[in-house]
C-alpha cells in the first residue's frame, strides 16, 4: 500500500480531444489515486463529460495517454477497459429498464465470465454471480427493492442502481458521471456517505455541479474550465486559489 | 402485480403454458392417422417453416437483430445437401445433416464478422446484400442446375445403413416424423439456451447494447455466436427441406426467404419461442386456405396478417384465457 502511494491508478497525460475547432479538452493531464475521491467541477460545456467520456473510451482522445496502473488504455474499447477495471456511471440514467434490479446488476457481474462459461450455465442456478449482485446491492442501499423492475424504481433509486451496476464489475476505478443529477436533499445525503465510503477501497472520479457537495466529499478537486485544468488540488487550495475564484466560485 | 420481467422471457410463463405447449406437440404428433396425404406434406413444409422461423427468432426475439440474409444460409443448404448426394444412393442423414448446418453456420460466420460491425437499418441492408450475393451464386452458374433448379438423386432419408425407403403411401408419414423430431428438438435446444447466461446477455443485449458494452461484454463477438448458431438452425431447416422436396431451386435462396420467416415471426409474436412455430403453421394453413377460396390469394392473405397485426400486437402467442380479469372481478366485487 504504502509504496504504491504515490503510483497513480489512473492517469492522463495531455490528453486532448478536438471536435472540429472546438477544443473540448485541452491538455488535461489528471491523475486518480486508489483511496482517493477526486472530483471534477467546471462550469457548462468546461468538457467534464467529455473527459468521463475519453477516460471510459466512448471517445477515442485528438492526442495524449490514458494510463491505468502504468500501462496504456489508450486505444482499448469501452468493454475491454471495463474489464481492465474502469467502471463508469452515466449522467443520464443507462439501465436495463424491463430487468428486475437483482437482474441488471447480475449482468453486470456476468461481463467478465468468458462466453463458453455463459452458454453452460443455468442463469437461475448461479449462485457467485447472484451473490455478486446482491453485495453491490446491498452496498448501494437497494436491498428493499432487489426484485423490482428497474423501469418502476423512483428516479433516486434507478441513480442508485446505476452505481450498483458499475460496481458489480469489480471496478479499481469508478468514473461516476453526476451520479446526484435530479435528486433530493435526503438521498444526496446518502449518497454522499456511499460515495466516501466508495472511496476508501476505490480510485473515485467525480463529476459534480453541487458545489457545497463536493466540497465536503472531495478529497482531491480539479477545475476544468474551457476544457483545460484551470487548478488542481486539496479542496481547500483549490478553494483558496485566486484564480479559481476568479473564473468560477465568483460567478455564484 | 405484473411480472413484467417475465414479459422480456422468450418461454412460458407458467406451468399451464407449458402443458398446453405439449398437448399442442401431441396433437401434432397424432395427426398424420387422422389426416389425407395431402394434408401431412403439407404440415411437414409448414415444421420446415417453422424451423426457418424459430432459428430466425434467436436473431429477432432474443437478440434484437433483425437480418433479410437469414434465408440465404437455408437455401445454401439446401443446396449442400443436394450437392454432397450421389446421383444413384441415398446419403446418410448423419452426413448430410451435420454438412448441411456446418455450410450455413460458417456462411453465416463469414457474413456476421461483416454485417455485425453495423446496426439497425444497415444491417438490414448489409444482411440482404449478403444474401442476394449468395441467391445469385445458385442462380447465375451451372453449380446446382442454374435457375431450373436440380432434383436430389435418391431424397432418401438412411441412417447406419437402414435406409427409410418406404412405399410410396408412407413415405411423407416418415418425414413428417424425421421433421418434427428436428422442431422439437431445435424448441427444446433453444429454450435451454435462452435460460442459460448466454440467453441473458442476449436479452441485454436486446434491451440495451450500449450497457452491455459498458459494463464489459464483448457484445461484437456474442452476437457473433447467436448469428452463427442461427445460420447452422437454418441449416437444418433447408437440409430437412431438401429432403422432404427432393429438389433445390435458387428462389429457395432467395431474399423473401428472410421476409416471409419475418411475416411468420410477426404473424405468431415476437415474444415468445413458439411464435414463430405458431406464424410459420398459421401463415401456411392461411395460404393453402386463400388459395381454395379465391384467385387472389395474396389479397386475402395481406388482409389477414394486416388484421393480426392491429388486433393482436403480441401475435398469435400472446391470445390467452384472461385469468387476471377473473381475479380482478373477483377483488372489486
């Protein structure tokens, strides 16, 4: 653990992704480190989910490196990067609306297991994969509600859901694309002790517009403004930094 | 409370449906003593369709992949089967089978690792170019009798030397029997697979592909599989049909191949496993029925599956007896 403080889990080095002329990230070089919950804040269009984007690999980047534990993902596809360990959540609620809650987050669990496995298993008599799902259930909160359909959930749920998902694939990091995105004040509440509870076995990620939240879940802050790193550090540097002010928290 | 997860299941909900799945498998069996001759090929063609359309409803049901090239590995063969006969001997079905699905499955290997990097209507097109390339290869050059087609030597069925040859009054009995083993068979096979966690990452993959991809699956190479195992199942259903035909022509390769096991799959419901079994006897009894009532057969039968499809957007499959309305009489009175 200890010699590992300072290797990041996820890094990118001068990552940049065009669309045309626009400049959507510039240069972003970032990096997440296990037990850590770094958060990304910025205003509209300063490219947060563009960076979720590139770092999942739903975007291929202009120019630059992704590294996961040192070695380069670059070039990898989404699903072979899940299986690497980068898990993420999506902004806009992605589920499997017709399956039952134990049933999305079973598949979920399922993505590793090779194809042959998959063709001689009984789905109903696999118990390490429900089990599987029912820990990350249960991590998340959703035990209540483990057999009903994701489609019938309350929206705060169908979040918490979306969480439970990208855990059951055994993640080293969770790229969780505002995960508090149309909630209420009690379930930020507790979300917001999941997520710190996430972090201490996780390299986290997190896109956040509440600032107040962030704050007081963030371990780590980066401020992304017109695609590049405007500062990066402690929340309360960062807080303090002038320029932060400036651009961004002056607005408010 | 509706189960509505049981409503993305491809299988009967309940033991009921069930029983009536083998009453029905019964019924079928038993038919051949109490109908003409006439009667029983034709229900063999309409288990040929129904083969056709139940190996396309791993592709459509299951997966949510809708393919207009899905006939061309039937009719291809049909024609392997035709082409690996002697001219004078009946080739053993554990020959001719095995080669039959073998052909199509890889034709179908080759045109998925193609038509599955694209999605929803280009797919579509993709599929039915790959279709029609192989439609024109039976029909352009003399391999298997140019566009009048070619008659099978001996359309025998033999296995380990005992060959079915039976007198003309009985023969159509036995392949009637040799077909349904192959439906049943191929239902039961499939229901097992869908139960399996490869039928889940199917249903996943139906549902939403872009989470499948995202939590980590390989989604290229699990649909992959499903095509080629679906092409191997259309095997069997044009191998079977060259049997029971004893002859191979190129419109059996040809593109409404694909749309009328479509027709049978929408006809019957896309719900369910036996839809397909369902649209495929239902649409072959319509067709021989319009036939004896009118010259304008295809009049009456777009006006039926028209009527079907408003009516019944489950199809077929999904008439049942409402026992929930019962119950909820039950609790308001």
């Amino acid at each position: 653990m200890v010699e590992q403080a300072n290797t990041p889990v996820l890094e990118t080095q001068n990552l940049q992704k065009n669309f045309g002329g626009l400049q959507a990230t510039r240069d972003v070089s970032i990096a997440l480190h296990r037990n850590e919950l770094h958060a990304v804040i910025g205003p509209n269009g300063a490219g947060k989910s563009t960076l979720v984007n590139l770092l999942a690999g739903e975007l291929a980047p202009t120019s630059g490196h992704i590294l996961l534990d040192g070695e380069e993902v670059t070039a990898l596809t989404t699903w072979r990067r899940t299986r690497a360990g980068i898990a993420r959540s999506f902004q806009r609620t992605n589920i499997f609306l017709p399956l039952s809650v134990h049933e999305n987050v079973r598949l979920a669990a399922q993505a590793r297991g090779s194809l042959a496995r998959a063709v001689f298993h009984r789905a109903s008599r696999d118990g390490t994969l429900a089990k599987a799902a029912d820990t990350a259930i249960e991590r998340v909160g959703l035990t209540g509600v483990r057999n009903r359909i994701a489609g019938e959930l309350s929206h705060g749920e169908q979040r918490q859901l979306e969480i439970a998902m990208t855990l059951a694939t055994d993640p080293k990091v969770l790229l969780l694309d505002e995960p508090l995105a149309g909630m209420g004040q009690e379930e930020g509440e507790r979300i917001a002790t999941l997520l710190q509870a996430l972090a201490r076995d996780h390299a986290v990620l997190l896109i956040e517009h509440d600032m107040d939240f962030v704050f007081k879940v963030a371990d780590v802050l980066t401020v992304l403004v017109e695609g590049a790193v405007l500062a990066s550090g402690t929340s309360q540097s960062v807080r303090d930094n002038a320029a932060v002010q400036f651009a961004y928290l002056g607005d408010h | 409370m509706i189960d509505v997860g049981n409503q993305t299941r491809l299988l009967p909900h309940s033991t009921a449906g069930w029983l009536a799945l083998v009453a029905f498998a019964i019924f079928w069996a038993i038919l051949p003593w109490f109908v003409p001759l006439y009667y029983i090929e034709l229900g063999t063609s309409a288990m040929i369709a129904a083969m056709l359309a139940l190996s396309m409803q791993l592709l459509v049901g299951a997966t949510g992949l809708v393919s207009l090239g899905h006939g061309a590995f039937y009719g291809l063969a049909a024609y392997a089967v035709y082409l690996v006969s002697p001219e004078n001997a009946a080739q053993p079905i554990w020959i001719t089978l095995p080669i039959a699905m073998a052909v199509a499955g890889l034709a179908a290997l080759a045109v998925g690792m193609f038509s599955l990097r694209t999605s929803g209507f280009f797919f579509l097109m993709v599929t039915l170019a790959f279709g029609q390339m192989i439609f024109f290869v039976f029909h352009d050059t003399k391999l298997g009798g140019g566009t009048d087609g070619a008659y099978l030597g001996k359309p025998l069925i033999s296995a380990f030397g005992a060959t079915l040859d039976l007198p003309r009054r009985q023969k159509p009995i036995g392949i009637y029997y040799v077909a349904l083993i192959q439906l049943l068979s191929m239902y039961i096979g499939l229901a097992v697979l869908l139960r399996t966690l490869f039928g889940r990452a199917l249903e996943g993959i139906r549902v939403n592909e872009h989470r499948m991809r995202a939590v980590g699956f390989d989604t290229f190479k699990i649909k992959l599989t499903a095509f080629t195992l679906a092409g191997a199942l259309a095997g069997a259903a044009g191998h079977m049909w060259a049997l029971h035909r004893g002859f191979v022509n190129p419109e059996i390769v040809g593109w409404h191949q694909s749309a009328e096991a479509l027709l049978m799959i929408l006809l019957g419901g896309l719900g369910s496993l036996h839809g397909p079994i369902l649209g495929a006897l239902a649409l072959t009894g319509l067709s021989e029925v319009s036939q004896l009532l009118t010259e304008r057969k295809l009049l009456v039968e777009g006006l039926v599956i028209l009527a079907v499809v408003i009516l019944l957007p489950k199809g077929l499959a999904g008439i049942r007896v409402r026992k929930d309305h019962a119950a909820d009489g039950a609790d308001h009175g």
